[in-house]
C-alpha cells in the first residue's frame, strides 16, 4: 500500500520517463560494480545483520513477536528466512493482514499494515537497503558517499530547496528533494541498478515490489476481486537506492545555474519532477 501525494495526485497519469534520455546521461558514468561484488549482494550473509542491527524495542504492531526474540539466534533465523524468502519469491507469494486504524474504511492508508511475525516483513528490504553500503564507495565519489550514507533509504522526486556555500575552496551547490518516494518510477529505478551492473538475482528482488502485485482483501472471512497495487511499500525506509538530493561541486558560484539545469535535465528523463513552488535557492558563507 503507499499512501497518497497531494502534490502529485493531479498528475500521476501524466508522469512518463525517457528511457533514451536517461541512458544518455547515464552513458557518462563510468564506475560499475565488479564481478568480485556481485555475489555479495546476492549473499544470505546480509539476513544476518539485518537482524543483528534491528532496533530493539521496536514493533509494527502488538500481536507479533518483537525483535529481540530473533536476535537471540540471529544465524538460525538468518538460514530460515533465506529458505522462506527464496520460496515465496519463486511462488510470487506474500501475506499480509490490514490492520483498522481510524478514518473511512475504504482508504488503504487507514489501516496498519501487519504480517504474522512482526519483523519478517521488514528483515527484506532491510537486508536490500544494506547490501549496496559495501559497494557505494566504488560507484561513488567520496563526497557524495558520505551524503548518502546518511540518506540510504529515500528516492528522488521533488526539490525543496536549493544551497550554495563555499568549502574546502569550492562551492556546493545542494538541491534538496521532498515528496522522494511517491514521485519515483519504478521502471527508471530499474533501468538505472541495470546500468550500474547490480545484477539480475538483486534487481529481480527490487521488482518484487512493484511488479505484479495482484492482491485480494479478505474481510471477515470475505475475499474481495484480484487487484494490481499501483507502487510499492509504503515506507520510504523500503527502498534503498537514492539519496533524496544533488550535491554538485562547483568551481565557481556562477555554474549554479548550470548545475541546477542539468538535474533538471536528468529528473525529466528519470520522470520525476522539480516543485517550482518549493524551490529557492540560499547562499550562505563567504569566498
């Protein structure tokens, strides 16, 4: 289930990526990952520390089992749900119960979504999100990398405000991003982790969670018609691959402008957009 975008509900239907155009700035990158990582991403090790790493204290609900109860035996659990995952991914099966929160019935995003174990719908994408740290410094620029280290969990959509301040000799020009997750398309998302040579086993993964998503509800025993969910989790903290901004280095203060243009080249052939009404730019230290 996602939860609905004021921002982008008038114009869902309108929104289209260019896959040509994306490919053409994407042709300018040159890192990839390595036939020496690829298995790591598609390792069980990675079960392991998500649930080592796990909040405790922390549950999606009241009737399940808390974390702690898994990180008594993380290395058995960890085998488990290599089985359980790699079954249901190839019988393209999944359960999860709708819990009633308040509100209309009908809104998807009145309900609390709850699974019978509490945590062994969150250990996936946990262990999606974390796998890709070990590579990030091979695909990435140092500066960059430790930016998106700090925001390892959103997507990019919609521009919030733009920064320039001087550093280390060179100014930053940063474009903040807002409504990240709901504005993603899902088939760029893919196009790009092809690009950057993430592997089949591991993009397959990724799709699970927006292709084919046939669901049925069942109330009180009463099962409603198939129906295809329009996106994936609703959390942002389901996805794992973009930071929610740009940060460009900059020689000079007046190549913001160009920097600026580029993202907003790359965001349309990616189908995303930038909120003009939530745009400014704000300068800040000396050079």
């Amino acid at each position: 289930m996602n939860s609905p975008s004021i921002d982008l509900e008038p114009n869902i239907s309108k929104r289209h990526f260019s896959p040509i155009g994306l490919l053409e700035k994407l042709e300018h990158t040159t890192a990839r990952v390595s036939v020496l990582d690829k298995p790591y991403l598609d390792s069980p090790n990675s079960f392991y520390w998500a649930i080592k790493t796990s909040g405790k204290g922390r549950s999606s609900g009241l009737d399940g089992i808390p974390v702690e109860y898994y990180q008594l035996f993380p290395d058995k659990w960890a085998q488990v749900y290599k089985l359980v995952y790699a079954s249901q991914l190839k019988r393209a099966r999944a359960y999860i119960s709708l819990l009633y929160k308040k509100g209309d019935w009908p809104l998807p995003g009145n309900y609390w979504p709850l699974t019978l174990l509490n945590h062994d719908a969150k250990f996936g994408p946990k262990f999606l999100s974390y796998r890709p740290r070990s590579i990030h410094p091979k695909l990435l620029h140092p500066y960059h990398n430790s930016i998106y280290s700090a925001h390892a969990n959103s997507l990019p959509g919609f521009a919030a405000i733009c920064y320039t301040r001087w550093s280390n000799g060179c100014w930053d020009c940063a474009i903040g991003l807002a409504k990240a997750f709901d504005s993603v398309m899902w088939p760029a998302l893919d196009l790009i982790l092809q690009h950057y040579g993430l592997g089949e086993t591991f993009c397959s993964s990724v799709r699970t969670f927006y292709i084919g998503n046939i669901v049925t509800e069942s109330v009180n025993g009463t099962a409603s018609n198939y129906f295809e969910l329009g996106c994936g989790p609703q959390s942002p903290r389901h996805t794992f691959a973009f930071a929610d901004d740009w940060t460009g280095i900059l020689k000079h203060l007046r190549h913001t402008r160009k920097f600026v243009t580029a993202v907003g080249d790359y965001v349309e052939s990616a189908g995303l957009t930038l909120n003009a009404d939530k745009y400014c730019t704000l300068f800040s230290g000396a050079g």
